[in-house]
C-alpha cells in the first residue's frame, strides 16, 4: 500500500523525468534495431568480416613463405615453384591432347 501512497505524491516534474527517461530508452532501443536490420549496414557487417578473413589468410600465407626474421623461406618457396610448374605442364600437355583430338575428328 505504500508504494501506491508513493505513487500519488510523485508531482509533474517527476512524471515528466520518467517520461523523458522511457522516451529516451525508447529511442535508443529503436536505433540499435535499426542498426541491426538496416540493409547497408547489414552489407557494411558482411564486407568487414570479409575483409578480415581475407586479411588473415593473407598473413597466414605470408607466414608460410617468410620467416618471423622476415627472411624467404626457400625450401617451400621452391616447393610451390614446383607445384605451379607442375601444374602448368599438366595444363599444356592436356591443351595439346584435346588439340589434337579435335583435329583427328
């Protein structure tokens, strides 16, 4: 019974803090919505998570071929020399295969 004596005696100013207060909740809660759902900030999320895998694969692929001294790791550089060569070759020998197939048909 209290609280509601309480409730009573709250004058104008008092009602008019709370209001402003509630109003103020309000507004930010309907802003964070907003900036959740908002289809360019939805893209802007997306883009920036992408941005950062790609910037930690980059570095990931970085640190296979350097060193933490920054030097060239030699050994895996002339690894994937080798498996690009390799697969260069396998791309020619099958461009020649299927040149002269179609000219035997």
């Amino acid at each position: 019974m209290s609280d509601n004596i309480q409730q009573r005696k709250r004058n104008a100013s008092q009602i008019e803090a709370d209001l402003a207060a509630t109003r103020d909740r309000l507004t930010a809660s309907v802003e964070t919505l907003i900036d959740q759902v908002h289809p360019n900030r939805i893209k802007q999320r997306s883009l920036d998570r992408v941005k950062q895998l790609a910037n930690a694969e980059f570095e990931s692929a970085k640190s296979t071929i350097f060193n933490a001294r920054g030097d060239l790791r030699t050994d895996r550089l002339a690894v994937a020399g080798a498996a690009a060569a390799g697969f260069v070759t396998f791309l020619l020998i099958m461009r020649s295969l299927v040149r002269r197939a179609r000219r035997r048909s």
